[in-house]
C-alpha cells in the first residue's frame, strides 16, 4: 500500500511539473505532491528524501504565491 502512495504521488508531482505553464494551480498541485513524497519517503525511513521534498514543497508553494498574487493584483 505504500508503495502504490508513492507512486501515485510521484506521478502527480511529475504530471503537475509538467502541465505547470499552463495553470497556476498546477504549480499548487506540485507543492502538495511533493509533500506527499515527502511524507511518504519519511514513513519509508528515507530520510534525505524526505528533506529534498520537503524543501521543494515549500519553494513550489512560494513560486505558487507569487504567481497568485501577481495574478490577482489590480492592472
């Protein structure tokens, strides 16, 4: 069962990278696979996995704020 969880968050993650030119919100779904794969490589005892994914949610997130905020401010 924990295999098919990372499995399917990693397919998430590299779906969402892929599609992230056209949506904003790809770019959230990004953050959040990736920490999915976070949570999933620590429960595996993976831990500097778990550390690289769990930065790359947090810089995905961001780059998801920014792009929002820009997106929302009046021209």
């Amino acid at each position: 069962m924990l295999t098919i969880f990372g499995s399917i968050a990693v397919s998430i993650m590299m779906m969402s990278y892929w599609l992230e030119s056209r949506s904003k919100w790809y770019v959230a779904v990004f953050a959040a696979a990736s920490a999915a794969t976070s949570i999933y490589s620590g429960i595996a005892e993976v831990y500097p996995i778990m550390a690289v994914e769990a930065i790359w949610s947090a810089v995905a997130f961001r780059r998801f704020l920014v792009r929002h905020r820009s997106s929302t401010l009046p021209a």
